[in-house]
C-alpha cells in the first residue's frame, strides 16, 4: 500500500514539472515570436541627464577615475572617499 501511495506520488510530480515545463516552453516560443515581429523592445531608450560639469567632480583613484556628483562624499562606483569640495580654513577668534 505505502509502495503504491509514493509511486503514485512520484508520478504526479512528474506529471506536475512536465506540464509546468511545457507551459514555459510554450510562453518563451511566443515571446520570441512576439520579439521579432514587434522589435527587440518597446521602451525608448533612458533620457539620460546632461553632464554638467560644475556639479560633479572625479574620483581621485587612478583606476577608477569616475565622475560623481559634488555633493557624494563616497564614489558610486569604488566606494574610494572623495576629498571635501568645500574645504575652508576658518580661523576662529575667541571673544571675551
């Protein structure tokens, strides 16, 4: 009775991941076909900001050398530490 039950139950999952198998199969030809009727995408390309050149500053590593906003303190694309931009000596007096 158990060996009956479990050869029951192998068999239904096998019968489950082949009609889960052919589903997918059948969805992937039809994307495929829809792709070259339609074209490789439907979304225009991302608009991407201008560069601005007085907003962004360069990383100081030499293998990275990426452009970044002014105000990252840390490079997007090494993590390396950006310098301060606005580094000021200040001297401070004190009043009595």
């Amino acid at each position: 009775m158990h060996v009956m039950f479990f050869s029951l139950l192998v068999f239904a999952a096998i019968i489950i991941t082949a009609v889960i198998f052919v589903f997918w199969l059948v969805v992937t030809i039809i994307r495929g076909l829809a792709r070259l009727v339609v074209g490789p995408g439907l979304k225009p390309p991302p608009v991407l900001p201008p560069h601005d050149p007085q907003n962004t500053r360069r990383c100081v590593r030499d293998s990275c050398r990426s452009i970044n906003p002014a105000e990252a303190r840390f490079c997007r694309r090494c993590g390396q530490r950006l310098d301060d931009p606005h580094h000021v000596a200040v001297r401070r007096v004190a009043m009595f």
